[in-house]
C-alpha cells in the first residue's frame, strides 16, 4: 500500500514538473510574437564652405518585427517614405506608418530638420589659406601652393549637455 502512494506522489510531481517547464519554456515564445519595432537612425548633415548648415536629414530604419503600425515620435519638416509609397500619417510631433497587409521587415524614412545641428555640442567653423594667406575657399579652384584648411570647434552654449 505503501509503495502505491509514493507511485502516485512521484507521478503527481512529475506531471507539476511537465507543467511548469512547458510554461517556461512557452512564455518566451509567446512573448517573441509581440516585440516592439526597433529603431536605428542616423543624421546626414551638409555643411558649406565654412561649416554652416546647407541641408540635414535623419533617416531611420526600422525592424518592423510583424507589427502592423510604426509610430515614430520627431518633429520634422518633410517625411519621405524610402522603403515604398505609403504616405504617412503627421500630427503634433508624431508620425505613422500603417502596413495594413503587407508588413515589411525593414522599413526605411527620412525626416529633413536642422533641430540636431542646432543641439550640437560645438560650432564649426571653417577657414583656408593659400600659401600662408587668408583666401576665400570658392577663390582656391585653379590656384596653386600650398592649401591649409583650418577647423575651429567652440562649445556651443545653446546645447544641452
């Protein structure tokens, strides 16, 4: 009688331990399904002669990860699609792209703004001289000596740190 009961107990424990370690082992899985899109960006800035902004964008890829919706909070001026042609949704400081249908894995956009320039920790300056002499860079094409191009960097107080 005695050996029934410890069968049945070593049975019960092993069924509790089935249990917990299919439930371990699915919870991962499941959460796998429901990742958040992840983001990485990167802004282009084009400076002129002398170092001040001519034109800046940032563009950001996307792992969509089968969600239906990215949602990507940046103030901007213009938004290009550069993966297809769905046109995005703008509203104060949000915008969003809806994949009804036909999620892809990556998905790729530009917003143009100048905003990260403007918080750069230092201004940037540009100078030349020919041949010891200050000259004007668009003055050098065609001239011959001796070029040096001079960068200047200065903390720049607007910035936060």
């Amino acid at each position: 009688m005695k050996q029934f009961h410890v069968s049945a107990l070593q049975r019960f424990m092993s069924l509790g331990l089935v249990l917990i370690l299919t439930t371990g082992l699915a919870m991962p899985a499941l959460a796998a399904e429901k990742l958040v899109p992840a983001c990485d960006e990167t802004y282009y800035a084009t400076l002129d002669y002398y170092g001040v902004l001519t034109d800046s964008s940032v563009v950001k890829t996307y792992r969509t990860y089968g969600n239906a919706a990215i949602t990507d909070y940046g103030d901007y001026d213009t938004v290009t699609n550069l993966t297809d042609r769905r046109a995005p949704k703008i509203e104060n400081g949000k915008v969003t792209f809806d994949f009804a249908g036909d999620v892809p894995d990556k998905f790729y956009f530009e917003g143009k703004t100048a905003q990260p320039y403007a918080d750069f920790p230092w201004t940037l300056d540009l100078s030349y001289t020919l041949n010891g002499v200050p000259a004007k860079a668009e003055e050098l094409a065609g001239k011959s000596g001796v070029v040096e191009i001079i960068l200047t960097s200065a903390p720049n107080e607007n910035a936060s740190e």
